[in-house]
C-alpha cells in the first residue's frame, strides 16, 4: 500500500494539544491536497482527530478552519493548479472556499477510540507519560491492525513504546517542533525494531509535508531533548552558583541575560524552560533519568513545580508565569523562590548592580533578531565571539563557560552515537531552536585553553 493510499484513513491520538492540533493540520492539508486530485476521485480520505472532551474538539475545529482559510490564500495560486479541472471554479475566493470544505469535511473528531478502527496510520502526541502512551497505543493496534505508528514523544525510547505495546516494529519516532506547522525540524527516530516499509513511509510523509529530517539513534531524550535538558541544567546550575553569591532572582536574571544577548539566542534560557513548561521540562528529565545512566534531576525544578510554578501556555497562547512573569510575551518580573513571589525589574537597583557585574557586551553588538536575517552573520558572529574570548568580565566568562559546555553536550551525543554527525546536533539547534550556530563550533575556544 502506497502512502497516498495510508493517507485515506488516519488517526491522530491527542489532537486538540498544542502538538495533535498543528499536526491534524498538516495532516489535513496533505489529505485535502490528495483527495482533490482526478485520480483519488473515488477514495474517501478520513481523519479521526481523538481527544478527551468535546469542548477541546470543538477548539480544534475552529482552529483548523481559521488555519486552512489562512493557508488557502496564502496558496491560491498552487490550489488553482490542484483544481485545474473543476470548471466550475472560477474565482480565488471559490477555490479557498472548495479547499477549505473540503480540509473541514476530512476533520471527524472524537471522543470515542472504536472510531478510529480501521486507521492506516496513527499519530500519536498525548501528553508526555509512558503508561498513557503505551496503554492508548496497545488499544489503537487492536482496532487498526495494519496500521503505521508515527509517535511525537519528545523523549521515550520507540523500542519501550513498541516492545509494550505490542507494535511488532510498526512505529516510528517522528518528533515534530512546535509548532508543528511552522517548524520545519522533524527528528526521525527509528528503532532497532523499526520496519523498513514504516521507516520509508516516515521519510516520504516528511518530504511531503516539507519538512527537514534529522534522524536520531533511538536514546532517551533524542538529539534536541539531549541537548535542551543539559544545556537548561548548565543554566541552573551557574544560577545556583552564583545565588550563592548574590541572591536566586539577580543570579536567574543574570543567567538568563547572558544566554540570551551574549550568546545571540532567541531567548534565555529561564524563558525558554517556561516557555516548554517547568512541568514538561520535568517530565523529560524524568524519562531521561529513567533510561540514562546520569543524574539529570535539578533540585530548583523540583522546587518550583512543588512552590505551584510551571510555566508553559494558557489556551490563548500568552504565557504562563515560570521563572518570570510576563506582560505581552516580555519578562516583568523575576521568581524569587525564598519569597515565594516575584520582584519587578524595572527600575530595580539589584537589576542594574547586575548589568554592571555582568559588563558590557562586544562593540559592534547586535542582537539575535537583527543577524537573523544577515547573509554575512557567520562573519558577525565570528567578531562577537572573537570579541568575548578576550574579554575580562562575569558577561563573557559565563557565555564562554556556557558554549564550551553546549559544544560538549553536542559532542558528546556524535560520540555516543545518539547523532550520527556533528551537522545533524547542529542542524537540530539551528532548526528546531531557532539558534544562529549549531553547538559544535569553535568559538571561545581561545579563552577555554588560556
Ligand atoms: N509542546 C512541545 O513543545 C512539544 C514539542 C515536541 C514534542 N512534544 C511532545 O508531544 C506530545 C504532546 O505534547 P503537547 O505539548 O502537545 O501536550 P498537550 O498537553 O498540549 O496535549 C496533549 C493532548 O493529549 C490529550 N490527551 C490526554 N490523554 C488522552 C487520551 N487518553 N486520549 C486522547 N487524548 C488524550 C490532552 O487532552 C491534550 O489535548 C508529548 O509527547 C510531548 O512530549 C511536545
């Protein structure tokens, strides 16, 4: 069976999460695309998108309606070559419009798994817990025998999910980024059980879909997991450090400064494990922990999830308090975890002793957002960080100390064979995290070895 074929009758398991809803989207698109085309006249193309409650259902629709209508005009042109022998078609708006039912009409929510019976492939992004996955995924290969399993796990090992649901090697790890309809990353993890035809089909869908695939060996946490939970427990760990030294809010504002503006990000590091959630940050450390042998629990996560702070998103996108507090997607405030509240940081003279302990930053610097879109960056960056190994402040000591650490946490996943080459942990980084430079680089190597 080819995958337009597979692509009739699909599941995805989890639909109206942040994650189910942007693939159901995708999914749809592609299934619509297919259903219009002359020879798939006579196919009926069905997408059984499962979730625990109609209210979250009823979101989802919504949510794919307004996204098909967005993508329809911003791909008329393309969508009138797909209609090209429906003559009744005459202006944009009526091939929008036709497009857009149809996405509507391929979109069968439910509540009910019986529904799903039959499916071709199944895509599984319910919430981050073995028992959960593996216990929907046992159910879903009694009513869809035949069925292909793509899962979105950010972290559990395929083999684990295969071996105990009974998959006999018909899953994949097909890790989309959020959100999956913009990120163009997808980590492909095939296990040591993988089959061939289900390992074919993921590559195919992929190129369909447009995304960049990177593959992964099969260990817990993947590359961008791997790479994210050290790189977030360096951060905690030099917070804690220099806590000691100062106190908990001007040491995370410190830290989160310098991964941000010094190491040209597209956010601190405190805000991007609020931004994922303190709660999910937890979660995948925990599956990490459970099959790596590394201690890679933080007391200050522990800490602030038992103090009711998690971070992550509400449903109208705007986020959640964490390790700031937030007004319009910008940091207000900093969580001060022996109060137990947040200290503002405008105009705060702890925040400006800060800025001073931390120095000032190379000349000539510009931030993430501006060397985004510089065709010369790779000189700019070149400059900035040529710049840091020479220079004598807490600013550049931390940011270099912080990129020998990424490069080893990179190195380390090539050589433990989690990565098969250093452009696949690089281009992870710079793809899925949005970063301007993969972590196996050369920067700040002349102050590391001075
Ligand atoms: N959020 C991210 O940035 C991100 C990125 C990559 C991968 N992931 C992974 O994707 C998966 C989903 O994450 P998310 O962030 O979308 O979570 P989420 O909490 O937003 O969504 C999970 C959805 O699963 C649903 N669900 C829970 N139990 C269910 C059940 N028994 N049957 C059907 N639906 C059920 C929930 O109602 C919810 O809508 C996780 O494995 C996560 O690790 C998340």
């Amino acid at each position: 069976m080819d995958l337009d074929q597979k692509l009739t009758h699909v599941t995805v398991l989890g639909a109206a999460g942040k994650m189910g809803s942007g693939i159901t989207l995708l999914l749809a698109q592609e299934m619509a695309r297919l259903s219009l085309l002359p020879e798939n006249r006579d196919r009926a193309f069905r997408l059984h998108a499962v979730d625990l409650s109609p209210e979250a259902l009823a979101g989802l629709r919504k949510y794919i309606h307004a996204q098909a209508v967005k993508a329809a005009e911003k791909g008329a042109v393309g969508l009138r070559e797909v209609f090209a022998q429906r003559d009744d078609l005459v202006e944009n708006a009526e091939v929008i419009d036709a497009f857009v039912q149809e996405v509507d009409a391929i979109v069968w929510p439910t509540t009910e798994l019986a529904a799903t019976r039959g499916s071709q492939l199944v895509f599984e992004a319910v919430v981050e817990r073995i028992p959960l996955k593996v216990d929907l995924l046992r159910q879903v290969r009694e009513l869809s025998p035949e069925a292909m399993f793509f899962t979105n796990t950010s972290s559990v090992p395929i083999g684990l999910l295969d071996k105990e649901a009974g998959l006999s090697g018909n899953v994949i790890g097909f890790h989309f980024y959020n959100p999956p309809a913009v990120q163009k990353l997808v980590e492909v993890i095939a296990a040591e059980t993988t089959t061939k035809d289900v390992n074919a089909a993921a590559q195919e869908l992929g190129k369909r879909l447009r995304k960049k695939l990177i593959p992964s060996a099969d260990v817990a946490g993947f590359i961008g997991n791997g790479h994210f939970i050290r790189d977030g427990l360096h951060g905690l760990n030099e917070a804690a450090r220099l806590a000691r030294e100062t106190d908990w809010p001007q040491a995370a504002y410190m830290v989160n400064r310098v991964t941000q503006e010094w190491l040209l990000r597209p956010m601190g590091i405190f805000q991007l494990i609020d931004y994922v959630g303190i709660d999910v940050f937890k979660f995948i450390q925990d599956v990490m922990d459970r099959f790596l042998e590394e201690d890679l629990s933080h007391a200050t996560i522990d800490r602030m999830l038992e103090l009711g702070v998690a971070g992550g998103q509400k449903s109208d996108g705007s986020q959640k308090p964490g390790f700031f507090s937030y007004e319009r997607g910008k940091p207000v405030a900093v969580y001060d975890l022996e109060r137990r509240d947040y200290v503002p940081l405008a105009d705060a003279d702890w925040k400006k002793a800060a800025d001073e302990r931390l120095g000032a930053l190379p000349d000539g610097f510009r931030p993430w957002k501006a060397l985004l879109g510089d065709p010369k960056r790779g000189d700019a960056l070149a400059a900035h960080f040529g710049a840091l190994e020479k220079m004598d402040t807490a600013g550049a000591e931390l940011a270099c100390g912080y990129v020998e650490r990424s490069r080893q946490i990179g190195q380390q996943l090539v050589d433990s064979g989690v990565a098969a080459a250093a452009d696949d942990v690089n281009g992870v980084l710079t793809s899925g995290f949005f970063h301007l430079y993969g972590p196996i680089n050369d920067y700040c190597k002349g102050r590391t070895q001075r």
